[in-house]
C-alpha cells in the first residue's frame, strides 16, 4: 500500500551512483557499471525491475571504478581496470563499458591489454532478473517471490518468472559468449597491446515465453556507423526544439543539459502512442504525474507546446468519473500518478492511477488556459473544454468540502497521501513552532491556482464569446481573492499562513509557498513588498535559492524534503511571481543564484539542494535522495530564461511580448527555430533590446510585459455590452 505513498523514503542507492533514463526506462548502476542486488540498483522498463544483478569479472576479479561519464542522458562509458593478482598497484588490463538504455539496454564491454604479454582471460557476466516492482525496490522491501525458469542457449540467456499467474521474460545476448543458467562467459587470449570487445543486449517480453503475448519490438545494436533508436529520437527532439547561443557558456551548458533531459523525460501514453507527455521524473517517477507534468510543460511551452498539449489530453482521458476512497478519485478529479505494472494492483485494490492530489485539478485549468494562448487550432482547444469546466465542477462541489470557499484536502483511508500538495511529505505542512498542521488543510498556492483557473477559463470563455460564464468565473476569481487576503494574511508577521488547518486556524510557519501565489496574482498590491522582504530574508534566502521553510522555524532543517531545503522549480515560480509584480532586482538574483548552483553538477539542476547557508558551504550540499534528472528541475532554467527575458504568446490576441531584463552578466542570447503559432521565429537579446524576425502573418511585436489574464479579462470585460444594447 506504501507504493502510493511519498511518505516513505527511498533507500540509498550509493556512492558513485550513475543513473541513465530514455522514456519510461531507466538504469541505476554503480561507478564502475555493475547493478547491485543489495542496493536499490537494476534495469527498470515499465515499472518492473528486469535486471536486479549485472557484475563484470575478469579472472574473478570485480572492475575498479576509475571513471563514469553520461554521454547523453540514456549512454555513459564507464572506465575501470583489474585488480593484479599478485598485489601490485597497476593494472595492465582495463575494461571500458559503454551502456545505452532503451527497452532494456545495450552494452559494449572491451577489455585493453597494455602488456608487453598476451593476456588470458575469463570474462563472466552474472546476471539476475528479480521482476521486483518499483515501489519494492525504492523502499528495499521485495515482498513477491517469483517462480523463476532461466533458459541458457547459444549465446543467450533468457531468465522467465512467474507470479499469481502473471508471466515476465527477458532475454540476455552476449555475442561469442557460452550461455549457463547463472552467467554468460567467455575465454579470450588479448595480444599485447591488444583489445576484446562483445556486445550484450538486455531485452525484455511481453509474454512470460514465446508464444504468451510475443516479444517486444526487438532492442538491438545498430550497425556500425548507424544511430540507435534512442539516438534518432534525440535528433528528432533536436530538430524541432529552439536552438541557442549564450554570452554566458555556463549558463547555455545549463540551457542545454535541460533540453537534453527534457528530451530523455518524454513518454508515450500508451493508448495513443502519438501523444508525448513529461514524465516526473528519474530514477523512482518515470511515469506520468497530475502536477509534476503539468508544471514541466506549462515552463516548457516556449520550447514545445505540444508537450503541454499532450499531457492535458492524457490527463484529461483519465480525469475521474466517481467515487472511490481507495484511489481517491472523484468526478472531475485529475490524477496524482499514474503506474504502468504490478504496482498498481499492489497499491490501490487494482487500480493503475491514483488521485490523492489537490492540485493538480485547477493546475489542469491554468495550463490549458496557457496552450490556449500559444496558437492551437480552436477545435484543439474546445475538445478539452469539457474537461476543464469538470475541473472546475470538483472544485466547486469536491474541493471545497465545508463551503468556506477554500480547497481543502484530507485523505479518506489510511494509504494515501498524509499531505496532498506539492510538499506531499508527512511533515511538510507544520506551524512556526513545528507542530504539524491536521488535515483537512486549506493550502495557500492551491487557493492562487484555483484563482488561476477562475481567470484562464473566463478568458478563454471571453474568447469564445459566453460573456455569461466568463462574468461568473471573474466574480468567482475575486470573491477568493478577497476572502483568501482576509483569512491568510498575518499582519503581525508580515506574510500568508501556508495553509488554514481543520479548525480553520492559520497555519503561521513561513514558508515558500506564499511565492506562487504572486504568480497567480492573488497576493494584494500593499502586501506584496512585505512577501518579497521576507522571501528574500537571510531566513529564507540561502544564497543559492529561497528556501522551503524559513531558518526561524521550529521544524527547520536545512536537510529535510520539504522544511528548509532548496527547490529549484519553486524558486523558478517565485521568481516568476516576482518579475509580475515588478521585483526585477531580486528576481534576478534568484535565477542567478540558481544558473551558479548549476555549475557545480554539471550543469544540471537536482529536483532539490539542501538549504544550508551559501556562508556557510561554497557548494550546494546535495540533497541524498533527490532525483536527476527531473522534469521540475529541467524545465526550471528554460523558465528563468524566458521569464526574464518576459517573454510569451497571445496568440488570439495577435501578439508576442518581449521586454527582457537579463542581469548583464547573461551576455547576448540568440534563439532561432522557436515555435510560435504555425511558424518558427528567431530572437535576438542585447541588453534590454530585442529583436524578432520571422514572425507569422497576424502577429505583431509588443516590447512591453505581457498583460496578465486578469488585465485582459478587465480589458473585455470593460467591451463587453450592456444588457439589452
């Protein structure tokens, strides 16, 4: 039951630890390319773990570990030599190991002999296939035990088990080499100065054995000089996605690496293979999630739209139908999480989605509203009406559970989420004194996304001519707005309670979650210096980003998931929220902290740092746990470049807005093949100047801030006619 449930901590996966991920497979392995079985290692494809042990020998002896680097975020070589026998520190013989992930993975292993000798070898490769879930092995608690038949033939080795009538099979072909049930071998003489290289492919079926459900589209190794299927994929992805050059290198890697692992991230929805939505991210939440995939491709629309549209319209397929306290889905309710095997029926009594999520529903408003504005056919946009005005329906008749306005959430069993929100920890949701807040909870960002729903759906009412809904979702809007500055503001303390608890009690920790709700401009114009004081405080700003909780705290730690550690997706909203409000300077200062931290991984933002002082460590202290690569975290700079550059569609209204405020520190920034409405344009940034060529027919440049919905929506609403004229 723990499998839906966050609450519960990954194991560690050790030091060294290299993780590979194409689509809804994944790879975790130690440095030197071995997958541990004592360490929530393996081969995952589609939930399940399809290799739970793969060790290199070479004369008995393990490979030490010299390096690994990710090539790209599916391929890594791995480098490492064998131990002497005799005790001496250098080793003539070193094995490299090139490993391509896909549906199950390819590997190049070559041995180099750099004596003057020939050397014997024998080359054995263990392999085990558990069939564990994933939830099993995050928590390193396998709990099914599966009747295992292994096949050895030729040069392969194929590993069937079989679980209450559930059947799985992967096969293992290892060219040149003697198959036997445990292992596949081989015996070489490397000439001096010589090389020995196999291939070996890890392929998982569909049936249990031939016959029961047929293999896979085969996995295999390219020809020489041919891309991989993974490898065409990347040029695909490559093809259609913008292209830039940056003044500033540091930051283009970092742009880089997060199109890179944008790319790795994107999944099929299997029922309609065409449409490509964001998975959560790597290594434990490859698969579909309500919010994570909504927030990724909402910061991901400059790059490519089609993702959010994508999304929306798998979202939208699996939006909830009726009441089931199990998975938690009601009418109108969009899902929490979506798993595609064993799991779900060892979650939720059977079911594959869970929808313990209280913000992903209005979330699923908000980012429509946002596709609609940048250029989809109108008949694109009204399929999903429907479910948007469902959405809002939940919110209304679900959310609100006690008719106070707000939206609440409380679990109805004991297996689900404790917490519903973004900070879905246990005790991510506390008062200044670290008491835990009780459910049901009122969050603060989830009442602005709400407000954000009411206004992107009166917009795209206002678009589509039903002045009437577009008038009642407005005063909806500001009836919460109102009401949400008169229950959530703290006067004493100068900020928004994170949440109101079940006795509609101010939860009055300060925490960062007030920073979405400028975003969704739900914070009042006199309130608002006060929010951004406080955000920026010593006790909320580490120096490498606003922290979750402020250091003042009772349940402050800098080493928490959600109590005082570093965001960076939440720091790329509240920057955001900043820049809307008018805060360039500490927007800017966010995003430069950020753009810094980067530099320190590679350029590659983690889901989460740990929030301790920029005083204190020169680094960022990594969080031990956090995900990388992660959709949040990968979309996080594309947000920060283009929020600082503000720029954004409409194209109904037939405008592009563009008024940058990039620290001079970017240098120049040139973008070519960016998607707008039906054509692709090409921006020029220097300094505060910029320049578009290309634009479609009907579109017209605006060097301003783009208007927010609410500006519109008063725009219309002042157009809009009286009654009976």
């Amino acid at each position: 039951m723990a499998g839906w449930n966050a609450d519960t901590a990954a194991g560690p996966l050790g030091a060294g630890t290299v993780t590979l991920v194409e689509g809804s497979s994944f790879c975790i392995s130690a440095a030197n390319g071995d997958i541990r079985p004592d360490l929530p290692h393996g081969v995952f494809h589609l939930d399940t773990r399809i290799i739970s042990r793969w060790e290199l020998t070479v004369n008995g002896q393990p490979i030490e570990a010299l390096a690994a680097e990710t090539r790209e975020p599916y391929r890594a070589l791995f480098a490492g030599r064998v131990p002497r026998p005799d005790g001496y520190a250098d080793s003539p013989l070193l094995v490299e190991r090139l490993r391509e992930v896909g549906a199950g993975i390819l590997e190049e292993i070559t041995v180099r002999n750099y004596s003057k000798r020939p050397a014997e070898c024998r080359i054995l490769l263990t392999a085990e296939a558990d069939f564990a879930d994933l939830f099993e092995v995050k928590e390193a608690r396998i709990t099914r035990e599966w009747t295992e038949t292994r096949v050895p033939e030729g040069d392969s080795l194929e590993i069937r088990g079989k679980w209450e009538g559930i059947r799985k099979s992967v096969v293992i072909r290892a060219e040149g080499a003697g198959a036997g049930a445990r292992a596949l071998g081989f015996t070489v003489k490397i000439p001096p100065s010589g090389s020995w290289s196999t291939r070996v492919s890890v392929v998982p079926m569909d049936g249990a054995v031939p016959g029961v459900g047929g293999a896979r589209k085969p996995f295999t190794h390219p020809t020489r000089g041919e891309l991989s299927p993974s490898d065409r994929r990347r040029e695909e992805w490559v093809a259609k996605i913008p292209r830039l050059q940056v003044g500033n290198r540091s930051i283009e890697r970092t742009l880089r690496r997060s199109y890179e692992d944008l790319g790795a991230l994107r999944i099929q929805d299997p029922d309609h293979p065409s449409r490509v939505v964001v998975a959560a991210g790597a290594p434990w939440f490859m698969t579909l999630f309500g919010r994570d995939s909504l927030w990724a491709s909402e910061m991901a629309l400059p790059v490519d739209p089609s993702l959010a549209l994508g999304t929306l319209r798998t979202l939208a397929d699996r939006q909830g139908t009726v009441v089931d306290t199990t998975s938690e889905e009601e009418p109108g309710k969009i899902l929490h999480e979506v798993r595609l095997d064993v799991s779900s029926g060892l979650a939720l009594g059977g079911k594959s989605a869970y929808y313990g999520s209280v913000d992903a529903t209005p979330l699923f408003v908000t980012v429509l509203g946002s596709v609609s504005r940048w250029g989809f056919a109108k008949d694109v946009i009204s399929e999903l009406l429907p479910n948007a005005d469902r959405a809002l329906d939940w919110i209304r008749d679900y959310g609100d559970r006690d008719g106070d306005g707000f939206v609440e959430y409380g679990r109805p069993n004991q297996h689900g989420l404790i917490n519903q929100g973004w900070k879905d920890s246990w005790d991510g949701i506390n008062f200044a004194d670290g008491t835990i807040a009780e459910p049901p909870l009122a969050l603060c960002e989830v009442q602005a996304y709400v407000h954000g729903a009411y206004m992107a759906r009166a917009w795209m009412a206002y678009d589509d001519g039903d002045l009437t809904l577009a008038a009642e979702l407005r005063e909806r809007a500001d009836r919460l707005k109102q009401k949400f500055n008169e229950d959530f503001w703290l006067p004493d303390k100068g900020y928004y309670a994170v949440a109101l608890d079940k006795d509609k009690r101010p939860v009055d920790a300060c925490a960062s979650n007030m920073g979405h709700c400028l975003w969704y401009g739900l914070v009042d114009e006199d309130k608002a210096p006060l929010v951004v004081e406080r955000l920026m405080s010593p006790e909320m700003f580490s120096g490498w980003g606003v922290r979750t909780l402020a250091s003042d705290m009772g349940a402050y730690n800098p080493a928490s998931y959600h109590n005082g550690s570093v965001w960076p997706h939440d720091n790329a909203l509240i920057a955001a929220g900043l820049l809307r409000y008018g805060f360039v300077e500490e927007a800017q200062r966010i995003a430069t902290a950020l753009f810094e931290a980067a530099e320190f991984s590679g350029g590659r933002l983690p889901e989460l740092f740990c929030g301790f002082a920029r005083e204190q460590f020169r680094e960022p202290v990594p969080y031990p746990t956090a995900c990388s690569p992660q959709a949040w975290a990968a979309t996080t700079p594309i947000q920060l470049i283009t929020g600082l550059m503000r720029y954004d569609a409409h194209i109904s209204l037939g405008g592009v807005w563009l008024d940058p405020v990039l620290p001079e520190s970017y240098g120049d920034l040139h973008i070519s093949n960016a998607p707008m409405g039906s054509g692709r344009i090409t921006i020029d940034v220097v300094g505060s100047s910029a320049q578009v060529q290309g634009l479609p027919e009907g579109l017209a440049l605006h060097r301003a801030q783009r208007p927010w919905i609410t500006e519109l929506v008063e725009r219309a609403e002042l157009r809009r006619p009286e009654p009976g004229l």
